[in-house]
C-alpha cells in the first residue's frame, strides 16, 4: 500500500485541481471528481445505483481508514485501491475546513435524458439555472429522501460535482440518477412526448399547491420544475400548468431548496 | 450629502469590522451589523415590525440609489442618512462578490424570551446549534413565509447577524423576530410554564410527520424543535413529543433548512 507523506506528491495536486478554481474544466476533461468526508465516501463505497459514477481510489489518513472500517465490512473495502496519506497531506487535500481523513477519487458520468425516459421515471424534478452549490447538493438529498426517480438540472446550472454540491448532497448522489446540461425547451418536449405532466413553480400560479391539488396530482407521474435563485422560471409555454405554494406573513418566496422540499416531500410521500 | 470617493475613508473599515473574520465579536460589541442589497435594505428601511433592527445609515452608489429610489418613495427615504460612495469604495465595503451598490449599517437586538412570551405566539421553532449561516438565514426566511411567529435560536448556533445569514433571509429579518442565545433545557420549561405544546424533530420519532397527525395538532399553538446539522437534537426529556419526517429512498436524513420547510409550511399553512 502507498503511503504519501511528502507534500510534493503529484497526488494533492491532482487532487486540488479537481476541486480548486479551475476544477469545473478540470472535472470535465477528466471526468472526474473528489468526494470527502466519512458519509460521502462510503454511500460511493457501497451504493450501487447509478452506473458511471465509479470509486478510481481512496485517500485515507491511518485515523480514516479506522473510520471506514467501522462503516463498511473488509470485503467490500477490499475492492478498492487505499491510497495512505498522512495528516498534513490530507490537510492539504481537503477542500473542507476540518478534514475527516477520507476522500474519493472518482469517475463522473450524468445519466442521459434518453436513458431517463427509457427507465420510465414516476416523479422528477427539474432544476433551471440552479446557481448555489448548496442548494443544487440540498434538492438532490431531498429528492432522493422523497422518493423522487431523478433529479434534472438546466444548462447554465452550477456544476453538481463541484466539492461543495458533492458535500451537501451527503451520499445521495450515488442514490438517484441526475441528468445535467437539459435545455427547458427540450425537457418540456421530451415530457410531452414521454407523456409525463408537468408543473412549474412560480410565484402566481393559476393553481395553489394545497392539499387537494397534491392529491388530485400525486396519483399520476409527474415532473416538476423550479427555477433560478433569483429570477426563478423562464416565460413557459401557457399551456403548462402553473402552480404557487401558498404562503402567509411578509416574504416574498422561498428558497428554491425549501420550496423544493415543501413539494417534493407533499408529491412524492403522498 | 457626504461623498466618500477615498479608499483610505474609515468608514470602509468601519464596515468591514462589521462583516470580516472579527466581524462577530464587533458586531456584539457596537450591537450593529451589515445588510446588503437592494431587496435587504428595502426591507430594512420600509418594514415596521421588529423592535430594535434600526437602520442608522445607508451608504450608496449613484446606481444603488437610482435602484433604491425606484423602490422606496422619497417620502420614506428622506427619514435616513444616506451616504453617497463611488463604486470602487462600494466594492472595497461590500462583503457579496457582486455588490448591488446598496449597504445598510443597522443596529441589532434580539428580541428577549420573556417578550416572546409575552405576545403569546401561536406558531415558533427552535433550532438548536444550527452552524451553517445559509441555513439560519433560510429558516429564518421560510418561518416567515409560513406565518410563523418567531424563530428562536439556542446558544452555541451561528450570529444571525453575519452577513450571509443576512443575505440567506432576503429581508425577512425585518418580518419575524428572532430570540438568539436560548438554552434548550429554559426553553422546554418555559414553553412549559407558558402552555405552549412542543414537538422535537429526530430520525426515530414516536409520532410520523403526516397528514393525520398535522391536522391534529395544527389547530393549536405549538412549538417546533429543530437539531444540528450533523448531530440533530441533543437527549430531550422522555414526556417531550418525538416526531420524523416520514422519508422514502436511501437518504439518511433532511438538511435541516429543508426540514423545517417541510413541517412550518404544513403546520403554518394549514
């Protein structure tokens, strides 16, 4: 097994070139990308769902590796090429602020918009220029804890497998397939001719996301589409339904994420 | 009207006292803080409703003020100490990557416990060491798009005053009040004391988060408790209500921010 101590190995640059200020180009021409932390690293050890998104290798402190080994049984971690690496090499790494003593190399592959509509997908959620990587990681989590089939994001959206996106997303990225890269009109079309209502989120909705909408809607498959942070959803097609969460006191909107969560968990725990 | 147009004006580091990596202990000291941005200040000039969240003045770039007046009537605007600065001495106060050209210097209170009570709210949540400062400010902003009557935060959770919580909140810091530094265990017993029924959020909870048990409850007053990021709540007394957020997928658990916009918008909303 290696065992890295010099802050020179080419492995920290490596490294930081996929998660530093050119990572997003980085990550693109590599396919690559780096997971950290405990939880991360072993839902990409041990999940099993979405192909492409393979573990390349595991950097690993002495005090990470003990970590892993209560999470995830020999067997299964045998399967891995551990790359030992001292404290300092890890702090040096890392991208996070406190280092857990784990991160994954891994491969990244977003699934195609035709291999979504082949798996016949009950409920999506569609994402349009999604800016903050804690938000774009959060609606992952969230779809994924709601049942959700895949989660889509716009072009022009940040990149999903930058550090910050790949943390808040806390493993759920190796739980549900996410399509990148989707242009509005395409996704509306695509829906369209796959048969799959759609909903859009917007401030005036001609329909009040209330308890009888949820139940006269949650039946059937169904997508859903939330906008950017600040300007949210582009002028759609009239013929696509419009819908608003209703809201009291003095906000005008929500967070996209918190919206998201209001009606992914009402759509998909229905 | 002043006009600082000099890099070397002390009311640049006045203001970045206010927000930099000192800015907390600052911030307690002069009881001030920083908002920034047209939507922000707007608030923070035109609503009414929190008691000590005053703005002392307003620093403004010629563009920013269009913006502002463009919002605010001048009847309104002319009650304020407006600051004219060029753009490159907005850039050097700002603490956003794109600074809007509006900064507001304010004066902050938290509102106190025995007043929360004395108003005898209907709807509150409590978040118990909350860290990130994107979540506090995001609860903060849902709490108030679901009609809740405030949001009370434990010691030990992040300065609702720094300057991205501010921003996470878009205005809403001036429509709600928020009771800071609240240890948990005074919380419960005054909740007690004050006949207010709580309801922990937790993984394990003896009661689901769904339809049937939200309608019983939402009739009446209640509060709702609400954990760390990675740690959740701490042990709470047995008589305590337990309740979780029924989850389908492989997610372990919510963020909390999308949590809590899950529960305050099907109780607040109900």
């Amino acid at each position: 097994m290696e065992n890295i101590t010099s802050l020179n190995s080419p492995h920290i640059e490596r490294v930081k070139a996929l998660t530093g200020p050119r990572g997003k180009k980085n990550r693109e021409t590599e396919s690559a990308f780096i997971a950290e932390g405990i939880q991360t690293v072993r839902e990409a050890l041990t999940s099993k769902l979405i192909a492409g998104l393979a573990v390349k290798h595991v950097y690993v402190t002495e005090s990470g590796l003990l970590k892993l080994q209560q999470e995830i049984s020999s067997a299964n971690l045998e399967k891995y090429e551990l790359i030992m690496v001292s404290d300092q090499v890890m702090t040096a790494m890392a991208d996070s602020e406190s280092p857990q003593g784990i991160i994954a190399l891994c491969s990244s592959k977003s699934m195609k918009l035709s291999d979504l509509w082949a798996s016949k997908p009950n409920k999506i959620a569609y994402f349009w220029q999604i800016q903050d990587p804690g938000n774009a990681g959060t609606v992952i989590r969230t779809a994924d804890a709601c049942g959700f089939d895949a989660v889509v994001f716009s072009s022009d959206s940040v990149d999903i497998f930058n550090p910050k996106t790949v943390r808040s997303t806390v493993g759920s990225l190796w739980h549900i397939p996410a399509v990148t890269d989707v242009n509005i009109d395409e996704f509306i079309n695509q829906a369209g001719v796959n048969n799959l209502p759609l909903y859009a989120l917007t401030g005036e909705g001609e329909e009040s996301f209330n308890s009888s909408f949820v139940s006269r809607v949650s039946k059937q498959p169904s997508g859903w589409l939330f906008g950017n942070e600040a300007r949210g959803l582009p002028t759609l097609p009239s013929e696509l339904v419009k819908v608003a969460i209703p809201m009291k006191g003095f906000a005008e909107s929500l967070n996209v994420a918190s919206a998201a969560a209001i009606v992914l968990h009402s759509v998909g725990l229905y």
